[in-house]
C-alpha cells in the first residue's frame, strides 16, 4: 500500500513540474516576440529619422528636420529627446548629446539583421530609468534617443505568472530592466544571468526575492536582452502538497489500526502477568519503604510481656539487627533514663484505656549517639481473645534536630527582630495588616506596638502613594526585592523619605512581607544639595552653562525651537576691585533677579563666571521684541547695597534650529555675536555664520603669529626720526612687519591687535627689543652708532613683566652704549598705573634708556602726574599736525604742546609730517624733531644705512 501511494504521489509531482516548465518556457517565448516587436518599431522609427536626416542634409533650414522629429517623439511614447549626434555624442542639431555614446557604442555590436545599438541604463535628474538607443546615419553619425524603460514593463504586464511566478527582463549584463509583478525599486540593480538547471523541471531559487521557481530563458540576440519567465514552484505543488497530505493520512490510519490490533492483543497477556506481580511486588515495597522511611513495626502481647519487631527497627534502637524481640523489661532498658518512666507510663494507659496512643522518647546513649524514636499503636484483640498492642516505630530524629534549629533561628530572628536598630515590620500581603513591629518602629514613627498592629501599611504612606503602594504589592515577585524609595508619614504627620527593603516570607502560616525602613531624609537632602551645588552658579542661584546645555539640549531632541541671548556685561570686574567682592557680588544677583523678573517661567537665565549671562527663551512670540526688551533691562539703573549702577553691555543672539545643531552650538554662536557686538562697539547683534569664519580666521591668524615669532618672520623697518633744522637723522623708530611669500605683508593694524587680544603681545614685544638691539649692533657696526632705536612698548608689556631689566638684557647682550634704546609710551598706559609707570620709567632712565609719550594729547593725562614724569620727549599725534597750518584750533593745541613740553624741559616729535607746509609751521614754532612720509617712508635697515651713508657723503 506503501508503494502505490508513493508512486501516484511522485508521479503527480513529475507531471505538475513538467506542465510548469512548459507553462515557463511558453511565457519566456511569448514576451521574447513581445519585445522583439517593440523593438522593432523602435529601430523602424529611428531608422526613419536616419533618413530624413538624409533627405534633409541639403537643405539649410532644420526645422522641416526637427518637425519630422517632433512627430515620431509623439507617435513613439517610450523615446525621449530623439536628437542627431556626431560620433563623438555631441549633439548636431537641438537637444542634449551623450558624451559616453563612443563608449557603449564600441561594446554594443548590434544583432544579426539590427543596426539597434542599446547602451547601459541609466537614471535621469528626474529620476527616470532610460536606455540609450541609437542607429548610425549614412554619413557620420547617429540617431540618439533615450528609451523610457519603464514602457517595457507594458510587454509583460498582462502575461499569466500565476500567484508567485514573474517575468524580467535584463540586459547582456544581467541589470534588470523591467520584472513582473512591478519592482521598480530593483530595476538597474544587476543579478546573476540564470542558466538553465542542471535536471530538467528543476526549480531554482531567485536571485532577486529567493521564491524557488521553474525558469525558462529566450533571448534577443540581435538587442542583446534577455526574456526570463518562472513560474513559482510553490503555485503548481499546491494541489499536490493536498494529494500528499491525504496520502500521508490514509496511510497514518492503516498503520493506527495496525498497531491497535497488536496493542489490544498485547495487553490480555499482560494483564495476568500484572496481577501477579503486583501482589509480589507489594509485599517488597512495604518492607523497602519502611526500611527508607525510617519507619518499622512492632507487636507486644499482654499476656506474655514481649516485644516483636520487624528487621529495620534493631537499627533504630541501636541493638544488634539479630535481635528481634524482647521483654517489656529490656525495652524499657534501651531507652534513655529520663524518658523510661514516661515511656511506661504510656503503654500502661493503652492496655488500661484501649485507645490509640502516640509518643516521643530519646534512646540511650550506649554509642554515644542519642536518637528520638515515635512510638505510635493501639490494642486489639485477636480472634482467640488475646490482646496485643501494635504500631509502628519510626527514626524521627532528623525532624527533631529540624525542629530545633528552626526554634533557634525563629529565636535568633527575633532578638535580631526587636534589637535592630532600624525600623522593622511584617505585615500581612492580603490584608496589609501589621503582624509584626520592632522597637526601632515604634521610635521612629511615634506609634505603640499595639497601634502598629491595629493599623495597616496604607497608614504610613501619603494619600497619592496609595494606588502606587498596592500596584507594587500586587507584582509577583520572589526574594528579595531591589531597595525601592517612599515617603512614610509620622504619627505626628511629618513626612520623610526612607530606602525600603523587603523580601517575601511566610509568617504564621501566612504569606507576609518583611520590611527594613531605611531613614534617608539627611543623604536626599545632602544629594539634592550636591546636585544644586553641581547645575547651579553659587553667587547667583541661577543656571550654570552645563546644566543650561543640557536642558536645551533635551529641546533639540524634540525639535522644539529656542531662543539664546548671551549677555556680556562691562566693568563688573573694576567693580569688585574698587568696591570689594561683596559689592561685586550683590550687583551680580541684583542683576539675576531682574532678568529672571524679564523671563517667562518655561525660560531660563544662566550665569557664567565674571560678567557673563545667557538667557533661554523657549517660546519667545517675538524675537526682535525679546531682544529689545533685554536690552532695555540691561540698560536701566540697577540698585544694590544703596548704590545706582549704570551699566553697560554686549548682547549676542542666536536661534534654534537656525543657528545650530545641538544647544552647545547655539549658545557657542551667541557668545560669538557678543564679542563681535563688543569689538564693533554695538549694544546688540545676532549671530550670522559669517562670524564663525571670521573667528576661525583669527584663531588661524593668531596661530601664524605664534609660528611666525618662532620661525623668525616677522622683520622690522626703520622710520626716520629728523632733526627739525638740518633735516639729519636724529632717531629711527622700529616698526614690526610681517611679510608674506608673495611680496605683500599683513598690516600690523591686523595682527598687533589679536597678538594683545590672545596675549601674545608680551612675547611679540620682547621679539622687537632683541630685533631693535640687534639691528642697532648693525647700525653701530656702519659707523652710526650715535642713532638711537626707539621702540613702542605695550601697556600688559610694561606694566606686568620686569620690562626694564630685559631692556638692560638686551643692551648688554648686544654690547649697546647708554641711550642706544628708546622707548615709546603712550599717554594710556601711563595712566592706568601712574605709580607703577613712574618707577618702571625711572629705573629705564637709570639704565640709560630714554623715554617718551607717544601720541601725546589724544589722551587723559593729568598734568599733576606729567611734571613727575622721568621723560625726555613728547610725540604730538599725527592727528593735530594734519592740518596744523591750516586750522586754527590744531594750531593752538600744537602751540600749547609745545609750550608745555618746553616749560618742562622735553624735546618734542611731530608724528606724520607730510607736506611742506606742515614742515615749515613745526619749525617756525619751535618743534625739535620730525617724523612722518615728508621725511621719509619705512624701510629695512640695510636701505636706512644706504640713506644715512649717501647723506654723509
């Protein structure tokens, strides 16, 4: 039966496949002629157009030409941009060429009886797969159009595949064309050319969706394209898989009731062989389970006195296994002497009473070993009127020893119960009553014992925690419980935060919770202090930078727009040094108080050290009218400690998602746009990404500098400084360039500001001091060692290093005579430390070096400060010698200069001299020595030597 039902099974398997694999090959060759046609047409129009090309080379006007075109583009849907191209693929009349058509025209020979060339898909800008097709005109050339490959997919579109089954079609490289069902995220991928398989009506797993199918191929040779078809396996196996499994279940019955007959046969022997066994089998498991269950028997008639027991029990009473029986006397000798009187005293009632008896009694120690025995029986009478006692004997020494350790521990537990010193509980987990409290509750929560155990575990907890409270007592859990916090409430209704550990266990019989109350109020509080102390500024309460990020941060994630102001105060600092920390401190929380009063409660306002706030707005509804109002707050008096502050400030914006990525970037960019608010001297500006360029850019330029003072770069050139009278060159001053490689030099307008800004300017200022001591080694070596060097000194320079004893360094180093150096200061740095500029000047004036104000009268200097001066000279800014004989003002203040630097006995220096006119007044009124184009122009010192040698001569 077997093997007539496998052969019709895998006949009608054989015969299902062999109608697919025609089915396969029937679709493979219909949609082949399909698209043979379709190409066909393709080549027929474009050949057409070849031969209006043809017609048309003689004559000038194209449009007869393109209009040809026009009408097979409309007549031919699935070409696109049909256009003439030379061989090179650039186009010859209208339309867009293909520059790569030299290179797919050499690797696509056309087919047997087609001058069709196809080159390799491609997708349009517009995202369109196209083909490009062209035929070759007569003369040189081609036809060029691009073949919408998505009309393809009309050739197969109606084809019957069947549920599973498809149809593709793919180029000479296997790169997917068109498929049916529609795919169009496959089409130009490339997969595998599928061959033939090796047994015929085989199915072969697809490489584009892995549905095993029977595939026949049909190719176009003369398009280079490729028609597959398959018809899924699991389509045509479908009715055969039912024949299969019918025929599986007809023979699954057969066998059952094969195996029935067998069984029920099998069984009426047994049943006799059964009976027996388990009467033999009864007696052996009662001996063997007395004998594993420590348990025996025993018999003691009245009338006799004696004992009989069975074999297991000589073991338990710790006799010799021979033994089996003994008098009433003998048996009361085995057991221990405190229990013996008990012991009789128990079967001496059962004879009298009759009833069923059970004791418990301790053997003698004979070996050392104490066991409890249970003594269990009852006396009967048996037929013949003799009455016996008779019972079981059991080993219970085990449960005994059980027993008092568990005493011992229910012992240990509770003194470690009521002694310990943090609050302890059971209570019922079905009634949430308290079984159970230690003195440390009863201190803790101000309750009695007895209340404890009148109230449930819902009376220590907050109302809201209820719902909480039973949905966490509800949850299955085992062990120990993961520490968890709650809030407990006192007798007296004060509320603290407590670490509540727990475990479940069964306590009377009943399944209970046991729960240590951990008081952790003090660690909460001192946590809440530390998590302030670590997201807050100290000074003002407020926000600082990194807490600030972060919340933003958590805005960015949801997308959630903000705004960001960063706010740069001036003049804090001058503040606290003048009125002390304290003060500085209290203007700097009354400032935070009233930005936090100018912010929506959803808006944050963060402090950073010094002088710096930032202010969040998360829903501002204007920007320009946020910004305004900041300002205007900014702006307004500030009253602390009975003071009125005016003060003044930079404001910087920025605006997510606009400005930035993530909340770092944002707040970065406005502290970006307050700097340049400060450099550009404007109360506010947003932050625009030309600013991070141009930041970038100094950081670069900065780094130059750096590299720049190292590498030696930077040169210095020489300005004249003449005598007013004879035009002889009286000083030079040193001035530092930058060249560059190409010929140009960075402005020192550009450079000496950043060099001060990043606190380069020390170190730039020690490169010129050697520099100019170097340089006027050189001049001394040609012979005009009487010309000082003079060089200008920065206010950090001068006033924050030991500036005089480098400048002795310097004049030492180089072997240079008193008074080789000058130096040049101006009127502010003088004044920002007039004690400690007057010190410094003097011990310069003490190691032979001159000094002079540079610029003079475009500052503040107080004349009280000026008659202490150790100076020699005083330079008049180019500024008022501009139009000096010209304006009557500049002339007066150049006059009263003059006058006053007279009157103190100092030499004067008019700084850019540019004209005659200029020249002739300075002299006229009595102005020493002159400096600026009209004498002459910077230059390196080797050309200043030239100067000074072509002037002697």
């Amino acid at each position: 039966m077997a093997l007539g039902l496998a052969y019709v099974v895998v006949n009608d398997r054989t015969v299902r496949l062999e109608g697919a694999q025609r089915q396969s090959s029937a679709l493979a060759a219909g949609a082949a002629r399909l698209l043979k046609y379709e190409f066909r047409n393709v080549e027929r129009a474009m050949l057409g157009v070849a031969g209006d090309a043809e017609l048309l080379s003689t004559n000038p006007d194209p449009s007869v030409l393109l209009e040809n075109i026009a009408g097979v583009a409309s007549r031919q849907r699935e070409l696109e941009n049909i256009i003439l191209v030379d061989p090179q693929g650039r186009a010859l009349l209208g339309g867009q060429g293909d520059p790569t058509l030299p290179r797919w025209i050499a690797a696509s020979k056309p087919g047997p009886g087609s001058a069709l060339r196809i080159g390799r898909l491609y997708k349009s800008p517009r995202g369109r797969w196209l083909l490009p097709v062209a035929v070759p005109l007569k003369r040189d050339g081609y036809v060029l159009a691009r073949f919408r490959v998505y009309e393809l997919r009309s050739v197969i579109a109606g084809l019957d595949t069947g549920k599973n089954g498809t149809v593709a079609i793919t180029d000479r490289d296997g790169t997917l064309l068109a498929h049916n069902p529609e795919a169009v995220r496959l089409v130009g991928k490339t997969f595998p050319i599928p061959h033939a398989a090796a047994k015929s009506n085989v199915p072969q797993a697809s490489e584009i969706d892995g549905v095993p199918r029977l595939v026949a191929t049909s190719d176009l040779p003369e398009y280079s394209v490729r028609l597959t078809a398959g018809v899924a396996a699991g389509d045509v196996l479908k009715p055969w898989h039912l024949l299969l499994a019918t025929a599986i279940a007809v023979y699954l019955a057969y066998l059952l009731i094969y195996v029935y007959l067998l069984i029920v046969l099998k069984k009426t022997g047994a049943a006799q062989e059964k009976l027996l066994a388990e009467i033999q089998e009864g007696a052996s498991n009662l001996s063997l389970a007395q004998q594993v269950g420590g348990v025996g028997t025993w018999i003691m008639w009245k009338d006799s006195g004696r004992l009989q027991w069975s074999d297991n029990v000589a073991q338990m009473l710790g006799i010799s296994a021979a033994q089996s029986s003994a008098s009433l006397e003998e048996f009361y000798a085995l057991a221990h002497p405190d229990d013996r009187v008990a012991l009789a005293a128990v079967i001496e009632n059962a004879w009298t009473t009759q009833e069923k008896f059970e004791t418990e009694y301790r053997t003698d120690a004979r070996n050392g070993l104490v066991k409890w025995i249970s003594l269990r029986g009852a006396s009967v009478r048996e037929r013949d009127a003799r009455l016996k006692i008779t019972g079981t004997i059991a080993d219970v020494t085990p449960r005994v020893e059980a027993q008092k350790r568990v005493t011992d521990a229910e012992r240990q537990f509770r003194l470690i119960f009521n002694e310990n010193p943090l609050p302890f509980w059971v209570f019922d987990a079905a009634t949430l009553k308290f079984l159970e409290a230690n003195s440390a509750a009863v201190a803790q929560y101000g309750y009695s014992r007895d209340e404890f155990l009148s109230m449930s575990i819902l009376d220590l907890r907050p109302d809201e925690d209820k719902d909480k409270l039973l949905a966490d007592i509800s949850a299955g859990r085992e062990g120990f419980h993961l520490p968890q916090v709650w809030t407990h409430r006192r007798k007296d209704g004060s509320l603290f935060e407590v670490n509540i550990h727990t475990a479940d266990l069964e306590f009377g019989g009943k399944p209970a919770r046991l729960i240590l109350a951990e008081d952790i109020s003090a660690s909460i509080e001192y946590e809440q202090q530390l998590s302030f102390r670590a997201s807050r500024d100290l000074t003002t309460g407020l926000l600082n930078i990194d807490e600030l990020t972060n919340r933003l941060e958590r805005d960015v994630e949801d997308g959630l727009p903000f705004h960001v102001a960063n706010v740069q105060i001036k003049g804090l600092d001058l503040i606290a040094d003048a009125q002390g920390r304290a003060s500085s401190e209290a203007l700097l929380r009354a400032i935070s108080h009233r930005l936090t009063e100018l912010v929506d409660e959803e808006d944050w306002v963060a402090h950073l050290p010094s002088d710096t706030f930032v202010v969040a707005a998360r829903h501002p509804d204007s920007t320009r009218a946020a910004n305004e109002a900041l300002i205007d707050a900014i702006l307004q008096p500030i009253e602390s400690q009975g003071r009125s502050y005016h003060l003044e400030a930079w404001v910087g914006f920025s605006e997510f998602p606009a400005d930035g990525g993530d909340a770092a970037e944002i707040i970065r960019n406005a502290a970006l746009a307050a700097h340049v608010a400060s450099a550009r001297k404007v109360r506010s500006t947003p932050y625009v990404p030309a600013m991070s360029v141009a930041a970038i850019e100094q950081q670069e330029l900065v780094l130059r500098i750096r590299q720049a003072m190292n590498a030696g770069e930077l040169v210095l050139h020489f300005q004249t400084i003449a005598d007013a009278d004879s035009l002889k060159t009286s000083a030079l001053e040193a001035l530092v360039r930058w060249p560059q490689p190409d010929g140009t030099f960075i402005p020192p307008a550009e450079f000496i500001p950043l060099a001060e800004s990043y606190g380069l300017i020390t170190q730039l200022g020690q490169y010129v001091l050697e520099q100019a001591a170097a340089s006027h080694k050189l001049l001394e070596l040609a012979g005009f060692g009487h010309i000082p060097i003079a060089i200008n000194v920065s206010a950090q320079q001068f006033l924050d290093t030991d500036f005089d004893r480098s400048v002795s360094a310097a004049v030492s180093k180089h072997g240079l005579r008193r008074g080789a150096l000058h130096v040049e200061l101006t009127e502010s740095i003088i004044m920002s430390e007039p004690e400690q500029a007057i010190e410094a000047m003097r011990r310069l004036q003490a190691a032979g070096v001159l000094t002079s104000i540079d610029d003079f009268g475009t500052g503040f200097s107080s004349l009280s400060y000026l008659k202490h001066l150790p100076l020699d000279f005083l330079k008049i800014d180019q500024s008022f010698v501009a139009d000096v004989h010209s304006n009557p003002g500049s002339a007066a203040i150049c006059r009263a200069l003059l006058t006053l630097a007279h009157s103190l006995g100092l030499s004067v220096v008019a700084e850019g001299v540019e004209t005659p006119d200029q020249y002739r007044w300075l002299k006229e009124n009595g102005c020493e020595h002159l400096q600026g184009y009209f004498i002459a122009r910077p230059q390196p010192l080797n050309a200043v030597i030239r100067a000074l040698r072509k002037g002697a001569s």
